[in-house]
C-alpha cells in the first residue's frame, strides 16, 4: 500500500487504464502539457504524447460530443470538463447522446465514456465555479453517476467506469485533491454501485458522499463525545445506487439523515430518501431529516460560503435532534 493523495489516485487510475487499453484516451481543456487544472493528468502527455492526451479548444459542448462519438466509435474516452459548472453547456451532448444512444440504436452500439468533472464549494470561487449537480445527471436515464470521497476509492472508481460500457459522470470535490490515503500498487477495481460502511453504529444512520463522507466521520467522532453511535454510509455512486447497504442499516438504526453539499430543493439525497420509504418505511423510528445546501448562488466570501453549505458540526447537530 502507497500513500497517495487523492489527484496522484486519479492520475495513477488513468495511466493504468491507458497501459492496459491502447483504446483509452484523455481529453479536454489543458489537460495536456499544462497537467490538468488540479494535477489529475500531470505527467501523462510527456508518456503516452499528444495523440492519447489531447488538449481541447475551450468549448465543453464539443468535448463532451466528441467523446461520445469517439466512444461509439469503439475508443474508452475519458474527458475531463474543468467546472462541473461548465456541464450545463455540455448538456444535450452528455444526456441526450451519450446516455440515450444505447438505446436509440437497439444496443448495437455503446458508449463507453467517462466524463470527468470537479465541483463543490470551498475555495471561494462564487455562484459559477462551485456548484454540486450531481442530482441533474441521477435524473437522466442511461447515465451513471460516481463520486469518490477518498483516493483509495477514487482509483478503484475510476478504473471500474472506464472499463464500464455505459457513460459515467465522474464528479470529483475540488477540495479533497490533496487528501492522502493509503492505495494499493497491485491493479484493482471498486465495483459501481455498492456503498461503504466507513463507521459502524447503533443509533442513527448518516447517509453521504464525496465531501460529506469526511465531515461525516468528524460528525461522527463529535457524537461519541455525546453518547450517540453514528454509522456513516458513504455512497461512493449515487447511480447505480446501493439500496440493500442503505437498508440494512436503516433496520439496525431506525434513524435516518441524509446529506449533501447539492442545493435542497431536488437533492439527489432525495431519491435515497425516497427509496428508503419506499422500501424500509417500517424500520423507521423517526421522520428522515436531511443536511443540504441552502438554495442560493454559492457566494464568494468565505462567511457566507460556510453559512450555505453542509459542515461537521452542523451535521453532528442535525443527528442529535434526529435521535432526541
């Protein structure tokens, strides 16, 4: 096992893949000789050259629709959208094209693309640079959606969607690129859709992903002080979603809280909520409660930024009301 941080676990998950498959590619804005906008392909043009590591023109729309042409062509592209803001102009390509072609076409082709993307709040950076939206691609069928909170996962995540056959929206938090854990060196692969227990618990289930999933254990850890036993649920993908995990621990704990740093109204903690009602309504103790981010334009100062969004104290408040 090395230790990496989590930008190395992505570059490392690529170059493998890259060596394992001539038919895997990178493209998109400086992702280059410039090395990414947050180091994620650093080192990878000066080893496979401009042919498998290609710097695009600034246009998210044409990048998107490239690789899902380059995909039903036969290649595994992996293209990287700088903001996961900048996706709402790559919309019909990834959506419409990507995720429906499968279908469209009788399975007589695929798509195997992985779009990959960074968002979240943080660094103060406002209203166009700080987005989570996550929940607009769970919506879209013939889509799958993965979010990574840690680099063991990260690697393992991104190497499974790249071998996966359908088109993967792989959303990676802004602040977690220098996040260190251990890795393994051997090849190995996290399967889509099935979810962590990172903490054990009795008393009430925290449901998360991405950055939530590390402000859940510090929650976790603030509870303990208190008596009350956290088990945290780190989704890894929001789709496919790993309904069965979610349950088990919704029957041992009967107390649900769902959080995301996605705005309220709509999250996609919502559609977990409602498959818990759906599917375990009579384990539950109490009415499910969740921790999203208010419904406003991420402002650019640091006060107002914290205030909108999810934190670990707010999180630790929010189950101590859950359980009562």
């Amino acid at each position: 096992m090395a230790e990496v941080t989590f930008w190395q676990a992505i570059r490392d998950a690529l170059r493998d893949e890259m060596l394992r498959d001539e038919k895997v590619f990178v493209m998109g804005e400086d992702v280059g000789i410039y090395g990414g906008a947050y180091g994620a392909t650093r080192d990878l043009w000066e080893e496979f050259g401009s042919e498998r590591v290609r710097d695009t023109a600034i246009s998210e729309a044409a990048i998107a629709g490239a690789a899902v042409g380059a995909a039903m062509c036969g290649y595994r592209p992996v293209a990287e959208i700088m903001y996961m803001d900048f996706l709402t102009i790559a919309m019909d390509q990834f959506v419409n094209q990507g995720g429906k072609n499968r279908y469209m076409f009788g399975g007589k082709t695929t798509v195997p693309m992985v779009l990959r993307t960074q968002g979240g709040a943080g660094r103060c950076i406002a209203a166009q640079h700080s987005q989570s939206l996550e929940a607009w691609f769970v919506h879209a069928p013939g889509v799958f959606v993965v979010s990574p909170s840690n680099p063991y996962d990260a690697k393992g995540l991104l190497k499974a969607s790249i071998r996966d056959d359908n088109p993967v929206r792989f959303f990676e938090h802004k602040m977690i690129y220098g996040m260190k854990g251990e890795v393994p060196e051997e090849d190995y692969v996290v399967p889509l859709g099935r979810a962590n227990v990172t903490h054990e618990g009795d008393d009430v289930t925290i449901v998360i992903y991405s950055m939530m999933a590390n402000l859940a254990l510090e929650a976790a850890g603030i509870l303990e002080q208190d008596g009350i036993s956290a088990e945290v649920i780190d989704l890894r993908s929001l789709k496919p979603l790993d309904v069965d995990t979610i349950l088990r621990s919704v029957r041992k704990t009967g107390r649900v809280l769902l959080a995301s740093e996605g705005c309220e109204n709509n999250n996609a903690v919502t559609e977990v909520a409602m498959r818990i009602n759906e599917h375990g309504f009579d384990y539950l103790d109490a009415p499910m409660k969740r921790i999203c981010a208010a419904d406003v334009p991420i402002p650019m100062s640091p006060t107002l930024e914290d205030a909108c969004i999810p934190t670990a104290p707010r999180i630790a408040e929010a189950a101590k009301e859950l359980v009562g």
